[in-house]
C-alpha cells in the first residue's frame, strides 16, 4: 500500500508538505503542490480523512443548510455545490430542515460543531439567535439566495429580474397581469417569494396599471398549486390576459389548468415563468432563466477563499439573469406581435 511517505520520497519534500499540500493549505507554493499532486496521482495515493483531521483539527467536510432537498431549485443547488467539493476532495454533509422542529433544533444543538470546516446555508434568512449560533461555529459560512450582513452571499436580483418579466408583457399590451406567487409573509421566512412579487407591482405602477387583488392567487412553489391558482384567477372578475409565475413549477401547473379548461397559450392567456427549468424548453414556457447550478459551484469557490485564506472580506456575489422568450407569450388578441 503506498503511504504518505513514499509521496514525499517521490516528491522530495516533507510528509508535512504532502499533508499541507493535499489538504489545500495556503502554505504551500503552486509549484510544490502541483509537484505532490502528480506524485500522489501517479503512485495513486489520497490522503486518509482520519489523517487529515488529526493533523490539522480539520474535517475535510461542509456542512450545507436546506430547508428542502427534493425541490428543484434546492437540488440543482445542491449538485452544483457537490461538484465543486468533489474536484477539491472535499465531503458535503447535508443538513435538511423541512420542518419547524429540525430547524430549532439544528440551530439549538449545532449538531455540526466540530463536523464541518465551513457551511454554506440555502435561502434561509436566519433570526438573530440562529445566527449567534452560526458564528459561535467559527467557520466560514455563505448564502445561497439571500443576503445576510457580515456574511458572503452568492444570489440573483430577484426585484429586478421579475420587475423586466412582468414590463416584458406590458410591453406586448397586456394591462391585466395575474400574478401567482406564495403566501406572505413566506414558509421559512423565505425573502424571494415577496422581492419578485414587488417586482411585479413595481413594473405595473411604473406602466401606471393598478394591480387589482383577483389577479393574484397563491401557488405555494409547486405544479399543484399553480394548477389551483390558475383556478382561481380565471374564475375571478375581469380574469387577466397575462400571467406571471413565481416559479416555472408553478407555472406548469397553470398550464395544465389552461389546456383543461380549453384556453389557449398565449392567444387566450400569455404565460411567463422564473427559474428555467429544465422542462422549461420542452414546454416552450417564457421564463426568467437563473444560473442555478453556478450559483451552488459559485457559493464553494467563495467559501474555499475564505477557508484558504484568500479572502477576509465578505462578498455579495450577483450572478446575472436573463428573460428567454418562448411561445408561452405573445400580444393579446386583436393587437399585433
């Protein structure tokens, strides 16, 4: 079996140095890594995770935060993060918290003290208690989806992102836009579900259109409720021309509604998502396409600077979004494309 030390004989350097250099430590120059980095591929050679951490206090391993994992935003994010880890040989521990009850006592217990090097935690705006607890971890810590002060974040502009999707239809000559969004205040004191909500009342003032309170209905981020929101805006007074969905989820379910109810898209009713779901194309839905897997790789290579010591400051990193026009959308009846 080859150990630790014939990787340093081939590599001419200290055990110390294989250990430093495999682990990632910035004490270690590129060309001393790169030198025992061959010597360990060629002789086939990985550090052993018990190695590693009684040398350096360190687990090898970070901790990630999600109040869901079966969603698909929450495991695209996931798999992006994963990626990362893996090519940096690094384990992730996931940490589901899909009720209230696993949420209080994650942040009670901190069961991860000592179990991870660095977290990085989804969507969660977290209370001033769970917080002190996160820092009392005294690792490195960034968010995906929500910005929290004195902490790194890696996100979108959800206002302005759903603010140029509902101008969008305004544009093509719609004045009234349903709206199927989430309760609010949101589970999990999530912020998105109301920044792209006020997006949307934002663009409408600004095309002096008065949102009246049937164009929006609750679709609680998933294909069954956006079927039932769909429901009830076409059941509602002066049901609208256009809708926008919170989530592309939400949105096949108010395709399913409209083709049910024999309601064509767009001639009868324009519809516009947020996500780009991978089903997005096949359905040639009109969405707000998010980078969601660069956001969880994007959230690793912040943590990695901070663990590594390449960074001391906190970022805010904003990854770009972009409106994809699909046949889901067009201009009302009896006005020109």
């Amino acid at each position: 079996m080859v150990s630790i030390r014939d990787v340093a004989r081939y590599a001419n350097v200290s055990t110390a140095t294989v250990s430093r250099a495999l682990r990632g430590l910035s004490s270690v120059t590129a060309e001393t890594r790169a030198r025992v980095e061959s010597a360990a591929a060629e002789l086939g050679y990985v550090l052993p995770f018990n190695a590693s951490s009684l040398a350096s206090g360190l687990t090898n391993s970070v901790g990630v935060v999600a109040p869901f994992t079966s969603r698909w935003f929450f495991g695209t994010v996931i798999t992006g993060i994963e990626r990362v880890l893996r090519d940096e040989g690094l384990d992730l521990v996931l940490y589901g918290i899909g009720d209230a009850e696993s949420r209080t006592r994650l942040f009670e217990q901190m069961s991860m003290r000592r179990r991870v090097d660095a977290m990085i935690v989804l969507c969660l705006p977290l209370t001033k208690r769970e917080l002190a607890a996160v820092r009392s971890l005294g690792v490195p810590v960034v968010f995906v989806g929500t910005r929290v002060a004195g902490f790194s974040s890696v996100r979108i502009e959800d206002f302005t992102a759903s603010a140029h999707a509902v101008d969008y239809l305004i544009r093509l000559g719609h004045e009234r836009i349903g709206l199927i969004c989430d309760d609010d205040p949101a589970p999990f004191g999530f912020t998105t579900p109301r920044q792209r909500k006020q997006g949307y009342l934002s663009a409408l003032h600004a095309a002096g259109i008065t949102p009246l309170p049937q164009w929006q209905a609750v679709g609680g981020f998933t294909v069954a409720g956006g079927e039932a929101a769909m429901n009830t805006l076409l059941d509602g007074d002066s049901p609208p021309t256009a809708v926008f969905a919170l989530s592309d989820e939400m949105a096949y379910g108010a395709l399913r509604t409209l083709r049910r109810r024999r309601r064509t898209v767009p001639e009868d009713v324009s519809l516009v998502g947020f996500d780009n779901h991978e089903l997005a194309a096949a359905l040639d839905l009109t969405t707000v396409a998010q980078p969601v897997v660069e956001q969880g790789s994007e959230a690793v290579r912040v943590l990695l600077d901070e663990l590594r010591g390449r960074s001391t400051t906190p970022r805010d990193v904003v990854v770009p979004t972009e409106l994809v026009v699909r046949a889901s959308s067009g201009s009302p009846v009896g006005m020109p494309n």
